[in-house]
C-alpha cells in the first residue's frame, strides 16, 4: 500500500489520484488551522487598505517575510482596536487560514494592540485575577500604618534618585526617624527575587536581635512597563502578602500601577508622596505642640481661678466662721431626724401587725384542708359518669360494628355462592361480565360455593 500527499492509503499498482485544485486548495487550509489555529504576531503594517464596508486589508512584515491579514468590521469595533496605520509597529491576535479563491493563506485578525505593552498587559492581568482571586489584595487584610514611626525600612536601589528624595523629605519632615536602606536592584533579571528577599529580611531583624521596623517601603522611581515589570512579579507579591510589618508600595510615577500596589498595605503615587504620607511635618508638629501648650495654660489659669474663687467662698461662709454653732445645729437635726424615723418605724411595724392578724382570721374562714375533701369528692363523682359513659357507648358502637360485618359477610362473594349463585372466569381468571367476552370454543371456569370446574363454550 502507498500514501498520497495527504495520507491517504492506496494500492501499488493503482493509478494515481488527481485532485481538484479546490480540493488542494481546501486541504491545505484544513491542515494550517487545525495545526495553527490561534496566534499572537508581532511585526510592522505595510499596504493597508481600508474599505467601505469597514473591513481593513494589510500586510505584517519583519525583516525577513510577511504575512497578509485582513481585520473584519465587527459592530462596536472602533471603541476596542487601535487605529492602524503604515508603518505601525503592532501585536496581533487571530487564526490562521487560507483564502481560497487566490490560493492565498492569510491571518483573520481578532484584536490589535501596540507591540511591546500588550503582552506583557495580558500577562499583568492574569497575574492580577489570580492573587486577588486568592484574596492576596482584600481591604480587610490591610494593616493600618503607624502614625508616629521610628524606623522606616527602605528597599530600594542605592543610586536612584527615589532613594535621595526619600531622603531628602524625611529629613527635612522629621530628622529623628531612623531609616534602614535595603540596596537591591530594581529592574533587570533576578531583580525581583532580590526585592522578596530583602522584605523576608527585614521582617526577621527582631528575630535576629536587630531593632525593630516600624514599616517597609518597596521604592523605585519612573520607567516604562518593561523597566517596572520586576514589581509585578508573583514573588513580590507574595512577599509583601506575607510580610508582619506594614508595605508601602511606591512604584513610578501617578499613572503607573503594579502588582506589587495592590497587595500593599498603602499604594502611594510616588517615593517623595510615600516619604510624605510616612512622617508628619515637624512644621506642623511644632505649631501643633503650640496650639496644645496654649491650651492647656488656658485650662490651667480657668481651673485656678475657679479654685481661687471657691476658696473665698469658703472663708466667707458661715461654717467657717463659727463652725462650732455650725456643728451643733447640725447634732440637732440629726437627733430630730432620728426621733422621726423611730416612730415612723413603730407606726409601720403596728400597721403590718395589724394586717398579718386580719390575714389569719381570713385563712381560717377558707381552709383549705376542707377545700381539698370537697374538691376530692366533686373528682370522684366526675370519674365514676365518665367510666359509666364510656362503658355505654363502647357497647353502643360494639353492636354496630357487628351489625356492619354481618351485613358485609352477607353481601360478600361467599354467601353469594352460597345462596346457589356461580361465577364465570376466563382461563386466566378474569370475571366475566357479558355474553360478548366469549367466543366459541373457549375454555371458561365455572366457581360454584364448595369448588369450580372448567367447560369449553358452543
């Protein structure tokens, strides 16, 4: 047996197969989609054309070969693909096939954007539904940072200028924090693994016999997607989610945006913006200090004045001026009090006398011994009529039940027999109702009250 360009088996000694061109055509486009299928290309666009119908036809080209693609107008297109342009460098996504009337394979393209960042974004936002699926970037882990810290960690590279601004304002905003560089790279390969491990670093200075670390700055300052690419780096994450210590990420500029932001404690929009938010003003501390130290003074002289006051009041008064008369007059209203509340006290023990001895005379006239023999015996009586009523209807329904079954084993198939009746079956015992049900020839079952006996119907 032989093969034939597409694998098909036949004999020997047969004559070839000749194919149609639309069948060549045809097969050759069946093998590049099942074998291609779905695929990013990168490269620059040549020749665009763009029709009425809003279909754009154009080349993707290298150095070295192009390849012809053709993006079909789709409602709502315009809002989501990049305006295309000669000579535009791009990333493009579609499938492979063949345009059979020319013969010609060709890219159906899906979804067009700018070469360089559109990788990588898709890339970001995989990473980033998969760590805040696993919780990585939810609001109620988040550690508040601490108002007044004294050590600030810095992990960030050592000849950047984020570092000097870092710097620069916590020196200026408040000279007495104590600042830990961590030196590390920040861009280029194996930089993000340097970053998760100073982080793991710091968070065992305790545990090492270091003093401790009040909060964890990750810096680094302004770049293209490709140079801040390190902080969106899985490991990163997962260090700054691990870390004990509160994060602060302060990644480029405003408009940047990393992994490493939203699996912080705070995102904050800059270096100098992240020194900011860390420290208080010492300028502000000190005019603070003063609005407190004024008030209370203020509090202070309103307090002894107050006091000064009462004190007057007092040398004033009566009581100390002849607190003997004083003490001797309050004596007075204590034994008159006293004499009050004595015979306020007989009175009250009289009337509560008086009460218990009309209760007892009432308790006397309602025995309740008596009581109970006369409830006991009403019970009595009340037993004895239902046990008779009981008695008279359970015989009652007794003789009507037995009335029902004698009229019931009267009407039932036995007594019926019984009485000279029959009853006519088929052979498979079912009852006969009707001269209609039986044939000639067919066997039937006669049941008489003391048996049965078969015959065959004429």
């Amino acid at each position: 047996m032989a093969e034939d360009l597409f694998g098909h088996t036949a004999p020997a000694r047969e004559e070839p197969r000749v194919y149609s061109v639309t069948e060549i055509t045809r097969s050759v486009r069946t093998a590049i989609e099942e074998k291609i299928g779905l695929v990013w290309v990168e490269g620059e666009i040549s020749n665009l054309r763009k029709q009425a119908s809003g279909h754009q036809y154009f080349t993707l080209k290298d150095a070295n070969s192009q390849l012809p693609c053709v993006l079909f107008a789709r409602p709502g297109m315009w809002r989501k693909q990049v305006p295309l342009a000669d000579g535009m460098q791009v990333q493009v996504r579609g499938t492979m096939t063949v345009y059979e009337a020319r013969g010609q394979y060709q890219l159906n393209v899906q979804l067009v954007q700018a070469a360089g960042a559109g990788l990588l974004q898709a890339k970001f936002e995989a990473l980033k539904r998969k760590l805040e699926a696993e919780g990585l970037f939810d609001v109620a882990r988040k550690r508040p940072l601490p108002r007044f810290p004294a050590a600030i960690a810095i992990i960030t590279s050592p000849t950047g200028a984020a570092l000097r601004d870092m710097l620069n304002i916590l020196g200026r905003r408040a000279g007495w924090i104590r600042v830990i560089i961590c030196p590390v790279r920040v861009q280029g390969e194996g930089a993000a693994e340097e970053i998760a491990a100073a982080i793991e670093e710091v968070n065992r200075f305790v545990p090492c016999g270091l003093p401790p670390v009040d909060v964890v700055v990750v810096a680094r300052g302004g770049g293209s997607v490709e140079d801040l690419w390190e902080f969106n780096e899985e490991i990163v994450a997962r260090a700054i989610a691990a870390s004990a210590l509160p994060v602060v990420s302060a990644v480029g500029h405003e408009i940047d945006f990393t992994i490493a932001d939203f699996a912080a404690d705070l995102r904050a929009p800059t270096p100098s913006a992240a020194a900011e938010l860390l420290v208080p003003d010492r300028a502000e501390l000190l005019r603070r200090c003063g609005e407190v130290t004024a008030q209370l003074r203020r509090h202070a002289a309103r307090a002894v004045e107050q006091q000064r006051a009462r004190l007057a009041w007092l040398v004033r008064s009566e009581l100390f001026r002849q607190p003997v008369a004083r003490l001797r007059e309050a004596a007075q209203r204590l034994d008159l009090a006293n004499e009050d509340l004595e015979r306020a006290r007989r009175e009250r023990l009289g009337d509560a006398r008086q009460r218990l001895t009309e209760a007892v005379s009432r308790l006397r006239q309602h025995r309740p011994d008596h009581l109970l023999a006369l409830w006991r015996e009403q019970l009595r009586n009340s037993k004895l009529r239902l046990a008779e009523r009981f008695a008279q209807q359970f015989a009652e329904r007794k003789q009507r039940l037995r009335k029902a079954t004698d009229g019931l084993r009267m009407l039932g198939p036995r007594e019926t027999l019984a009485r000279g009746y029959s009853l006519t079956l088929t052979a498979d015992g079912k009852l006969i109702r009707s001269i209609g049900a039986v044939r000639t020839g067919m066997k039937v079952v006669t049941r008489l009250s003391d048996g049965e006996f078969t015959s065959k119907a004429e």
